[in-house]
C-alpha cells in the first residue's frame, strides 16, 4: 500500500509534518513535491522566496518519514493537466496510491480547479485525508506566514511554526574585511536570490563549516556606520574564533534569536562596545539553549 502526501512543503513545518503523519497511519509514504513554485509559472514576479533548498527539502521530509520523495517538476504543460488527468495519470497510474493526504486548501490540475472534494469524488482507488494546518492557538500554520515573520525579524516566532532553528545557507565570500582589523573577523555568506533573508539586525545563533559549529553573532544590513554605499551583507562572527580560514566553503547560518535592530554608531568605539554587548549576549543564549 502506498500512502501518498502531496504539496509544496517548503519549509517542511509543523503543519507539513502534520501531513506526513496523518499518512503515515495509511502506509508506507511517499511524498510528492513540485519544483519550482507554481508562482514561477504563472506569474514569476510573485514567486515567493524559498525557506530551503529543494535538496533540504527532501532530507527533512525523509527525516519525518517519507520512504520515498518524488520532485516533479512544475511546468506549463504540467499544469494544463485536468484534476481528473493528475488523478488518473500520476497518483493511479504512476505512484498506485492506496490513500491520499493533503492540507485541507490543497488545489491542483489545470486552473487550481481540483480540491479535496474532487479527490473523494474520483477516490474510487484511494481514500483521501485532509489536514488543517493550525497550531494550537488556533493561527494557520503556513509556508507564507513564516516568510513574513522571517521578513520581519521575529526569528523566534519562525522558529516555533518550523520545530528547528531558520537557517541560511551559501558559500563564504570576501567581503570588506574591515572586522578582521577591529578584532571581529567575519564570514560574509552569499545567497540564492531566492532566499529568504530575515530582517536588518544582529541576530544571536550558529555558524556551521564542515564539521565545526561555533557559537556566532549575526548580522545582516548594509553597515551605516562606515562610510559608502553597499548592499544588505550577511555576516557571522563565530566567537572567539580569530584565524579561521573558511573562503569558498559552504557555511550555515542558523538564528535562534533577533538581539536588535541595525544601528548607525558615532564612531568606532560605541560600535566595539555595542559588538561586545551583542557578542556576550550571543554567548549566553547559546549556551542556555
């Protein structure tokens, strides 16, 4: 018997984990997923920001217990299908689903016109459930709804809708290397355009390089104490690490907690005292937690 969950799952959050929980109490569970976003498609100037990679995406997936994760990928062609031919085409004939488990607002096939009721009108083959994604405070549990927590720094809030830490990968680049001279080196992460960067501000977290993971201040903005124009940078300074040598390696940045806002300093010694504050801050937190 194949259970089959079906959705984006970007994020691969507590409602996402929902789902695969519900299916597996059908079966052994296979996921389907879609890559790009739909957005892409239909209107690319929409297409929302990723909350990981699609490679993530299928290990965490697999982590709550998918036996097997299925990346379709979403095209025009793809999306002219009927619900009727997405039914009978790939959950009958190409995966033999026995059962069905979707978020209740679910849609597919051509125009979005296929719901959860079509799926139990067409199940002759399968039984179908679905899932509301809500926590416990009533609230919807959405991919959308952590972006914009994310967006707008309350990192902790993310952090609980997600059950792990928001993190952000990419390689180590050089960058200004003006903390190196001030006793704060850090390692400037470039990004996908499709990432989902959270808010200006020092953030207290994580920075993982291989197989070290140190302790790391986090900031993110453009740095209006010195002089010139530059674009938002993201940061780490893993604490007391000093000789660290990590260009053109792959770093993590995971956020545990948003410490401030970006402030515009008077000069570089308010800055110091400022950094040191964040840094013994950062250090408290992620000892406690």
């Amino acid at each position: 018997m194949t259970s089959v969950a079906i959705g984006i799952f970007d994020g691969v959050h507590a409602g996402h984990q929902e789902i695969i929980a519900e299916a597996a109490k059908h079966g052994e569970v296979t996921v389907l997923t879609f890559d790009p976003h739909p957005t892409a498609i239909f209107a690319p100037e929409r297409r929302p920001s990723a909350l990981m990679s699609v490679a993530d995406r299928v290990t965490y997936l697999k982590a709550c217990g998918a036996r097997e994760v299925i990346v379709l990928p979403f095209t025009k062609e793809f999306a002219a299908l009927t619900p009727e031919e997405f039914i009978d085409q790939i959950l009958i004939n190409q995966l033999h689903a026995s059962h069905i488990t979707i978020g209740s607002n679910f849609t597919f096939g051509h125009k979005a016109a296929g719901t959860v009721e079509t799926l139990k009108t067409c199940g002759k083959n399968f039984g179908v459930s679905a899932v509301e994604l809500e926590e416990n405070r009533g609230s919807a549990i959405s991919s959308s709804r952590i972006r914009a927590l994310i967006v707008d720094g309350d990192i902790e809030r993310a952090n609980e809708l997600l059950t792990r830490r928001y993190y952000l990968r990419g390689p180590v680049v050089h960058g200004e290397k003006r903390g190196r001279t001030i006793g704060y080196p850090t390692a400037n992460i470039s990004l996908s355009d499709l990432a989902t960067i959270p808010a200006d501000g020092v953030y207290a977290g994580w920075l993982t390089v291989g197989a070290d993971r140190w302790p790391a201040a986090i900031s993110i903005g453009t740095n209006p104490t010195f002089p010139g124009v530059r674009g938002r940078q993201v940061e780490a300074y893993a604490l007391d690490q000093v000789d660290l040598d990590l260009y053109d390696q792959e770093a993590k940045l995971e956020f545990g907690w948003r410490l401030r806002d970006t402030l515009k300093f008077d000069g570089l010694d308010p800055l110091l005292v400022q950094m040191k504050a964040d840094c013994d801050r950062t250090r408290e937190l992620t000892t406690e937690g």
